[in-house]
C-alpha cells in the first residue's frame, strides 16, 4: 500500500528538467548510435569546416522550443519568426522543395509540432527528399507543412487529383515514426480520413511529419507537391481555316445565342491578366451586345436577315461579309406561362462570394421578373440531390425567396443525380405550349456518380424530346468547366451565360429575359453558298464549335441552336474577292470547268457574290422552314466608315476576339486600332456595355505590353 502511494505521489509530480550537460550527453549519444549503425558514409553536402547544416538551427530552436515560459509571449515572437525565416533559407538553400511557405511562421511558433491539428486536403505540402546514407542533419529529415487556404469539400490530406500537377518519386516511400521520434517539426500525427471522391491509391498514408531514413535515392528524386488552384476546362477547338470557294464553296453552321465567353474574358482582363486563347469564342463575343438590326414586321415570318459587305479594317486586299438576323420580338403580355426548375449547386466549392451569395442575388432578380402565373422549383445537389422547393406559383414570391436565402454550401458536387431531379419536376409542372425549362447554376464541376461529358449529354438528349429545355448559368473562377457547360446547352436546345457580377445577372436574366427564356425557333441552322466566279476564298469568323456538315442543313433531325423572343444573331466572314493579291490557294489545273458558270444561268446569278440560307422550326413543330437571302453588289460600302453603326462596331468586336485568340489574320491589328472603330460607332448605349468594352480594350493593349 505504501509503495503504490509512493507511486501515485510520483505520478502527479513533474520531472526535473535535463541540464545543458545532459542534453549534450544525450545527442552526442544519439549521433553516436546513428554513425555506429553504417550511416557514415561522406556526406555529399556539407562545408569545409566540418560544421553541420543544421546545427545553427538546433542551437536557436532548442531552448526556444524547450522553455515554457517563451510559448505564447511576445518573447517567443521575436525568436520564433526570425528563426522560422532562417529555416526557410536553409531548407530551399539545401534542395528541400517548399510549395507554398504561407503563414509557416505562425506554425512553426507554437510551443510543441506534435500538438498541431493534422493537415487537411486544403493545405500546401513541402516534402524532404529521402536521406541520403551519411546525411545526419535532423533538419533534413523533416517535412514542412504549409497553411494554406483549406478545401472545403475535402477534409484529408491528399494527393493532387488528375487536374493538379504533381510529381512523385516511387523509391520515396512515406512511412511513420515511431512515437517519440524527434524531428525538426515535431512527432509524426496519425493518418487522416480519405477524402470523398478520392480512390484510396491517392491518399498519402500520414499528414506527415517525418520520413524514416532509407536507402539514398537518384538525386532527383524527390517528392513534390504542386497544388494548381486553376483547374478551368475549356473547349478546345482550332480556329476556321480559309477555305477555297472552288473545292469548299459552301458553309454551314448552328445558330448561336450564348454569351458565356465575353463575361469570363471581361473577367479575366479586369482581374489583371489576359484570357486563356480557349476561352475566346468570337461569336459569343459578337453576340453579346444587343444591336438595333431591322427586325421582321409580324410573328408569320419571325427572322429578317441584313447583309452587308465592307472592307475589312485588318486587310485592305479582303472583305468581310456582315450577316445579322433579327428574331421577332413577343410583346410582353403575350409570353407563354413559364415552369422553371432551379438547380443549384451547392457543393463546398460554392463557399466563395462570386459564387452562392451571386447565384442567390441572381436567382432574386429573375424571379422578381416573372409572372405571378409562373411557376418556380427548387433542386439543390452537393453529393446527393433534394429538393428544396416544390412547383410553387410566383404568386407566392416570399416563400420562393425565403427558400433561396436559406441555401448553404457544403459537400461535394454530384450534378448528375442532381439534373434528373431537376427534369423529374420540370415534368411534373410541364406547362402545355408553354416555356417548361431547367436552370442550371453551377461552378462548372461535376465530380460524383456520371460525370463524362458523355454521359451528360445523353441524359440531356434524352429529357429534351420531352420539352423540356436547359439554360446554363456559370460562376466563379477556379473550378470552371467552361466545356461541359457548353456541351450541356448545346444538346439542351438552351443557352450558356457566365454571371461575373450582378450587373451581368441583371442583363442575362432580367433585361434579355425574353430572348433568353421564350424560345421562337428551335434547330436554327445558317449555310452560305459562295459565288466562284466572284470570290476565291472565305473564312467563318468564329463558330468553331458549332461547325456542321453541309447535308445537315436539310436534315431536320439534326440538332442546332434556338433563338428567343427579340434575339439577334450575326455572323462575320473575311472573304477574298476573285484576282485579289490576298489569295492563299493557287488555282486547280482542272478546275475551270467546274468552275464555269452553267450556259443558262441567269445575269442576276452570276452577279451574286453569295447565296445565304436560314431553317428553322416553329416551337412544337418537327418541319423546318427556310428563309433566304441574296448577296449581292448592292448589300456593299465603299469604306469602313460608311457601314452602319451597329456593324462597325459589332467589326472591332470581332477583331479583338480574334486578337484575344491569337489569329494570325489581325496580328498586325493594334488594340488602339480596334478602340478607335468602337469608340466611333459606340452610339447611345444605354446600358453602358460599349463603354465598358472600350476599357477592356484598354486593358488588354496594357496587359498585352508586359
């Protein structure tokens, strides 16, 4: 009895603190066992005098590591950082790879290593290469573990996934310490949870504070870890060729209405760099403004193409050929009653201001547009789908309201379970020869259950045959999968925005509701046939992503764009007249022939410089029609200046998107150029998006001189 108290006395009291002396004795010891063991080979870093690497670290860190009265006090803080700062030097002096040294210092100042919180997904890792035999340095057995912003939906550490760059060194095996090993950092904390989504393979055994010594690798092997915060994915698409109008005289393509490319650019150019060439499409850079083109006079024929040829401002030995279709616009109180399904991501990637919070402001706005005999659904989906609201009457505007101020983020990003909820209510509230649509309101990633662009598609396809169609609105940055957007809208007879901002959500959502929501023609489809006998050679101006082939134009079962209520649509060819020193294609030694105009061709015919085409379907018909429209010798101006206005303008847009894309055809083009075309046929602009054009040109001749 009297011995376990003894013991028990002994339990509670604290332990005398190791002399100076004994320390000493105690690494001396330590050095001695590691050098009897064979590890005593030539260091192949070190210095003339003998001194080891690390050893000035040790006489600083030590006893400020090892006096409790130094945790916590401002003491600590003056010896704690400059060291912190030191070790820094030394590690990358000595080859160690440090990804990311952020906040290292406030790690490095707590009073023991072993008490910090495993590191999560989120954190930058730097490893130590393996020790080579002979290398004694207990500094360069650690592990540098760097704060860094956390991954929300991702609490483990893990190894980069396939969009993050990484190299990794099969012979560097990561393994525990044994409890008590002393490194420069601390003891080694034990394995943390797999992270979601995240194949076992991938997951690094430890958050890891120590690497157990092994036999010397190459001397490039060496773990490293490089987290790529940008795993945006963009079409990639190369830009149209010019093509001979003897062997290739006829083009054809699908109707366009999104405008995704000129928010993500605007973007991009005002967070101060340029934009990925990819994530450039012309097009929807030209489509982006509203212009004033003739519209048709009744619904009875809803398109009325305008035709006009210029010079081209980049080439005085080409032309470009300006074609603008102007859909017919509904008057408001007669727009078809809408049943809308909101699907929101609200995975963890979500959690950032231009993301949620936006689409929530966005979402409030379009509602506040609607009419009280719409209806409105909610889906949300972060690893599992629900439903958030059933078809509710905007009658009812606060309950909607309320329910889209209550979302949250959190979870991982299943969008595919999430898209069939959405279709299942859309069907549910279908509204008969009305606008039956799901909004889909993502930062672009699906990484849980049928993920492929493929897989994706085919659901879409499939919903579509019953009506139901898909508007695609992106936000954030970062995460952006800019190309499955785009396949997603395409295939939904819908459309793709990119919400920058909440100005953008009041243009895409509020002011071109109707062109975006109340479809006039589904299948519009554009094909124009040039004149050989006027023009050598032609170049589409964008729409690479929305080529078709020349027998698809009268196929009705193809599929192809929608126009909306008031939309317009244009399209910009460079074309090369006949004898022009600009031509690129040498003429074909057996093709006069072919190329002769047919003895009964008319005069008119002949005189024609192109032939423009247009199909489309009316909504819930399966038949196409057709529209057509001459191109000829009256459609043309002498000079840039004469064109009109809105064509002028909608010209400097197409040069700088092609600039942005890096065209050869404007590499000689400066910004100032282009500004100068915009700012003279800027007009009224109401709403102030010329303006703002006009600054992004700014901005990017600035980036552009860097």
């Amino acid at each position: 009895m009297t011995v376990d108290k003894e013991l028990e006395k002994l339990s509670h009291s604290t332990p005398p603190a190791a002399t100076p002396e004994a320390r000493a004795r105690a690494l001396a010891a330590a050095m001695q066992a590691f050098d009897t063991a064979g590890n005593n080979a030539p260091a192949p870093q070190g210095n003339a005098k003998g001194w080891r690497q690390s050893s000035i670290i040790n006489w600083i860190w030590s006893p400020a590591m090892n006096k409790k009265f130094l945790a916590g006090s401002a003491l600590a803080t003056l010896l704690v950082i400059p060291a912190a700062g030191y070790l820094a030097i030394e590690l990358t002096r000595n080859g160690l790879p440090i990804v990311d040294q952020t906040e290292i210092a406030g790690n490095l100042s707590k009073n023991e290593a072993s008490k910090q919180p495993a590191a999560t997904a989120g954190q930058s890792v730097a490893v130590a290469p393996q020790i080579p035999a002979g290398n004694d340095s207990l500094a360069e057995q650690s592990v540098a573990v760097a704060q860094a912003p956390q991954d929300k939906e991702a609490p483990a550490l893990a190894k980069p996934d396939a969009s993050q760059t990484s190299e990794f060194d099969a012979n560097a095996a990561l393994t525990n310490r044994p409890e008590g090993s002393a490194t420069a950092l601390g003891a080694a904390k034990r394995s943390a949870p797999a992270a979601p989504g995240i194949a076992p393979q991938q997951q690094l055994a430890e958050p890891m504070a120590a690497i157990a010594p092994s036999p010397a690798p190459p001397a490039e092997g060496r773990v490293q870890i490089q987290l790529d915060p940008n795993r945006e994915r963009f079409a990639n698409a190369a830009a149209n060729p010019i093509k001979s109008v003897a062997t290739d005289p006829v083009s054809t393509f699908s109707a366009d209405v999104d405008s995704a490319s000129y928010a993500f650019v605007r973007r991009s150019l005002t967070g101060g760099a340029m934009p990925d060439p990819q994530s450039v499409r012309v097009e929807e850079m030209i489509n982006y403004f509203p212009y004033d083109w003739p519209g048709p006079e009744n619904a009875a024929q809803p398109f009325k193409a305008t035709v006009t040829v210029m010079p081209t401002p980049w080439n005085h030995d080409t032309e470009l050929m300006h074609v603008a279709i102007k859909g017919y616009d509904i008057a408001p109180a007669t727009t078809p009653h809408a049943n809308l399904v909101f699907l929101i991501d609200v995975s963890g990637s979500m959690d950032e201001p231009d993301k949620l919070p936006l689409l929530k402001s966005a979402f409030r706005l379009l509602v506040n547009r609607l009419k009280a005999d719409d209806t409105v659904s909610i889906v949300t989906y972060a690893g599992n789908a629900g439903t958030v609201l059933s078809p509710t009457r905007v009658a009812e505007k606060s309950k909607i309201l309320s329910a889209i101020d209550k979302l949250e983020p959190g979870g991982s990003t299943g969008g595919a379970e999430g898209i069939e909820a959405a279709y299942d209510l859309a069907k549910q509230a279908f509204v008969k020869d009305g606008v039956n649509r799901v909004m889909l309101a993502t930062d672009g990633d699906f990484n849980v259950g049928p993920s492929s662009d493929e897989d994706l598609k085919r659901i879409i396809e499939e919903r579509r045959r019953d009506g139901i169609f898909l508007t695609v609105l992106g936000f954030g940055r970062g995460n952006l999968n800019d190309s499955l957007m785009q396949t997603l809208a395409q295939n939904g007879n819908g459309s793709a925005a990119y919400i920058d901002t909440l100005a953008e959500a009041q243009k895409t959502l509020v002011e071109e509701a109707g062109s975006t929501l109340f479809p006039i023609a589904s299948d519009v489809k554009f094909q124009v046939e040039f004149n050989p006998e006027r023009i050598a050679e032609y170049r589409l101006i964008g729409y690479e992503t929305r080529a078709l082939k020349r027998e698809d134009f009268n196929n009705d079962r193809v599929d192809a764009g929608d126009i909306g209520s008031g939309h317009s649509v244009t399209a910009i060819y460079e074309i090369t007249p006949k004898g022009s020193p600009a031509v690129m294609n040498d003429d074909l030694r057996y093709g006069a022939a072919n190329n002769a105009p047919a003895e009964n061709a008319d005069t008119a015919r002949q005189g024609e410089l192109a032939f423009v085409k247009m199909r489309y379907k009316r909504p819930g018909e399966d038949k196409s029609a057709l529209v057509t429209t001459p191109v000829n010798d009256r459609n043309a101006v002498a000079a840039v200046d004469a064109a009109p206005q809105d064509v002028r303008f909608s010209v400097a847009v197409a040069a700088f998107g092609q600039k942005l894309s890096r065209i050869a055809a404007v590499d000689s083009y400066s910004y100032q150029a282009i500004a100068d075309i915009a700012a003279a046929s800027r007009g009224t602009d109401t709403f102030g998006y010329r303006s703002d054009f006009l600054s992004l040109v700014r901005l990017a001749d600035g980036l552009s001189q860097r």
